[in-house]
C-alpha cells in the first residue's frame, strides 16, 4: 500500500510568526511511519515547508496516489484539516482518511464529518498499526481500540473518556529519514554564545517520558495521563540521541526533571555512550530548586538553555491558576539556573480581563528581571479542562478551535480588542530587550542577525493585527 502522512500549514499570522523561531520536526509522523510495515510505501508532507499548501497537497495526491492518507493536529490546525480532507475524497474516492493528533485527543467530535474514515485518540502508534492491517485487508475499522468511526456509529460516550496510553517502553523509535533535517530549526540562545555561532541551527525533537505530575488548572495533560510521569527506557532514549544527524536537541517533555532519578540516569547514560549534543528542556521552578545539583549535571553534558513557566507576577494569580509556585520561588529558580549557566527562556501569560494596569505590571516586571529570553501566551484553557468547560459559554467567537493557539483571546477582553492586541504586542516589543544576546552582545553572523530582527518584527505585527482575526464587531 501507499501511505500518506501529513502535517497541515497553520493559518494564523501568530503561529506562523512563532515558526520563524521555532519549526520543529513532525515528530508525531515519524512515530506512525515506524510502525508501517517495509512492504507499504511511506511519505511525509510537511506543509509548513509550503507557501501554497492546498496546491502542493493536490500535487502530492495525484503522484503519490496513497491508499490511506493520515492527518495530525493541534486544535489551531484543525479547520484545515477538514478543508484539506474532503479534497482526498473527491480525488482517491477508495482512500481512507484517518485523522489523529491533540485535538482528535481532547474532541473528537470535531472530526465528526462524512470525508473521514477514523479518528485516532492518543498515542497512535498502536491503533495506527492496526488501521494498516485493516486497510490491506480490506476489512471495516470497528473496534480498534482508541479508535473512533464518524457518523452514525459515533461513540459519544467513548468520546468523553480519556484513552488509555501504552507502555512507554513500546513506543518505537520514529524515522527521521523521511524529511530533511536542515528543514527545522529553534532559535538556540545560550549564557555564553560561542562567538559567529548559528542562531538558528538545525534541531531535532525528542521525547523522553510522557505526562506530568502537576495540577495547572487550565493544562489538559494531568488529565490524559491521569496526573502520572512515565518516562522512557533510558536506554532507548541515549540510543535515539546519539543516532540523531543534528547537534541540538529540543526536549518536547511537559517537564523532563522531575522525575530525578530518570533524569539522572539520563544524563549519565548519554555521558557513558559518548553522547555530545546541546540541550534545551522544559522544567519548572520547584524542580530546580529541589535538584539544583541535576541541572549542573546537565550543563556538565551540554542543557544550553530551560523553559520556566513564570506564567503571571503575582502569587494570587499563580495560585488561582493552580501552578504550585510563587513569585518568588520562580525568581530563585531563575537565578539558580543562571549560576549553572544555563540560559532561561520564561514564559508568561495575560488573561483577557486584564487591563492596562495588568499590563503595566507585567512590564515593570519584567524589566526588573535579569536578562532572560521572554514569551508571552493568553491564559487559554485545554478543551478536556474544567476550566475550558466554564467558560465554554462566554466564548466570543463562532470559531474557538481555530483560534485555540493560546496567543488569541477567546472569551471577551476588559479592554477594547484592539487596545488588549496594541498593549500584548507591546509587551513582547519590550520584553526583547532582555534578551541575553541584546544584554551581553556578543560577535554573531550578520545574515542570522537580520534573519532574528525580520522574525521579531513580523511576530510582533501578527500579535498587533490580531484582532482581524474576529468578527469586525468585537474590534473596539
């Protein structure tokens, strides 16, 4: 059989803003093509690499000529998805069109259209499997598990469980052969840059665990994983590093250090194999404050830098967003991590009954930080949460999904929509001045350089149009 798995193009400015930063790799579609048997033949279509997506993926169906064509998404990309789905049905009626992905995950009775066939919910490596062999069988598609049938067959009772997730230990290695790693990239900043060093080089992706331990109130991960850590075989993990074609390596764990003693043994694991590569990972303030001697070990191996949910400036806000830390605790974090030498990106969030005042605080704030890379995200509950269920209601557009890419406003703003979209834009304008490379500058490539200030200023722009993205009505 032929085999097509697709990574739809995003369609908000915002996200494709954040792209030219950060394009990493379809992890997700590497997972499903190792478990697609050497007798089928397997494609990838990435159509971020494309600036006419639909054209490209008529070109591809019509060369490729696939029997099955798989999709992956996250809740912003799922209305392309459904666009992109029907196309398959009007041009390979006997192919079958699966669809997989967060928001197939958390709902699924999105994906409850005519123009597709299954619809994948979690770790889709097994179910996947099973589609195959059904396929080539020309057998129906009942009863897989984790694997739902649109129309009248929907399962809505199923829809409203959680899945069941595997043994770490049996998720394969996914193929990286099937794309171009010099297509993905992270801007990579560092305490000490290294002199005319890339700022933009090519990244590999890698998950080590799945779930996390934690009880943010507005994360829907606590829930699909029933608030456990499980992390991989440390074994599979050094294994998957070292074969690796690039030299940094992005973590995509919710949080990679929290379980220790695995992380440890990770650490020592990829130091025992010889392993030389530079690091970026997710943590959180309690971590490293608890292990500061395991993120020292990790620099001794190559953590160049570590995301540190910040989230909001006060401890009110923190704790009414269930995130178990304080102010204060995330600034020690800050400063631990800084003594290790590992770089700090910090995230932060702005909610949209936030006023001017908010805003001004935010930035006084910050500008008292060290210098420290900053992002910035709207409050936006996960679909799957009890507090995305509160405020389902109050939801001020006809298209929440696809607008769910926790930079856009989805319940009413305090402030007029435009002015919450000026001040937002403002704010990360302003924050880049922290930047560690714009604090301690230092010798880098002129054409990365340009390339940094030409991505900065298109973000910036795709945060102060936003408010295009809603119905005229609601812009003052």
């Amino acid at each position: 059989m032929r085999v097509l798995l697709v990574k739809p193009r995003p369609r908000l400015a915002t996200v494709k803003g954040l792209q030219r930063f950060y394009r990493l790799e379809p992890l997700e579609l590497g997972y499903l093509a190792a478990v697609v048997p050497a007798r089928h033949r397997v494609e990838v279509l990435d159509l971020r690499l494309v600036r006419w997506a639909r054209r490209a993926f008529l070109r591809k169906l019509g060369t490729a000529r696939p029997d099955l064509v798989a999709f992956t998404g996250y809740s912003h990309e799922s209305s392309e998805v459904k666009d992109l789905a029907p196309l398959v049905r009007l041009h390979l009626p006997g192919a079958r069109v699966v669809v997989g992905g967060h928001h197939a995950t958390v709902m699924p009775e999105d994906y409850d259209i005519p123009s597709i066939d299954a619809i994948v919910r979690g770790e889709g490596c097994a179910p996947f499997g099973a589609i195959l062999d059904r396929v080539e069988r020309r057998e129906g598609l009942a009863g897989i598990p984790q694997v739902l049938l649109p129309g009248a067959g929907f399962d809505r009772e199923a829809a409203q469980g959680w899945p069941v997730f595997p043994d770490p230990a049996t998720l394969p290695i996914p193929r990286r052969d099937l794309w171009d790693h010099r297509d993905y990239f992270g801007v990579w900043v560092t305490e000490q840059m290294p002199n005319w060093t890339s700022l933009f080089p090519p990244v590999s992706i890698v998950r080590t665990s799945f779930g996390c331990k934690m009880k943010c109130s507005f994360c829907v991960v606590p829930h699909l994983y029933g608030g456990q850590h499980r992390p991989r075989p440390v074994e599979s993990v050094v294994e998957e590093i070292a074969a690796l074609p690039t030299q940094h390596v992005y973590f995509s764990d919710d949080e990679n250090f929290i379980d220790e003693e695995f992380a440890l043994a990770l650490a020592e694991g990829l130091e025992h194999a010889g392993v030389r590569k530079r690091y970026f990972a997710w943590t959180r303030s309690t971590t490293v404050l608890r292990s500061p001697e395991l993120f020292r070990r990790w620099r001794e191996i190559g953590l160049d830098g570590a995301f540190l949910g910040f989230e909001f400036p006060t401890d009110e806000e923190l704790r009414e967003a269930g995130k178990g830390a304080t102010v204060a605790a995330n600034e020690r974090a800050l400063d631990r991590l800084r003594e290790a030498g590992v770089a700090v990106h910090a995230a932060f969030m702005v909610r949209p009954e936030h006023t001017e005042a908010h805003f001004a605080r935010l930035h006084a704030y910050i500008e008292g930080l060290p210098p420290v890379q900053c992002s910035f995200t709207v409050c936006t509950p996960s679909p799957g949460t009890a507090d995305y269920e509160q405020i389902r209601g109050s939801i001020c557009t006809d298209r929440p999904y696809e607008l769910h890419d926790c930079m856009h406003p989805l319940t009413p703003t305090a402030l007029p929509l435009r002015q919450f979209c000026s001040l937002f834009a403002r704010q990360v304008h302003d924050a880049g001045k922290k930047n560690p490379l714009r604090c301690k500058p230092q010798p880098v490539r002129p054409w990365d350089t340009l390339r940094a200030i030409g991505s900065e200023s298109l973000y910036e722009r795709a945060f102060r149009r936003m408010y295009h993205d809603y119905p005229a009505e609601l812009w003052q």
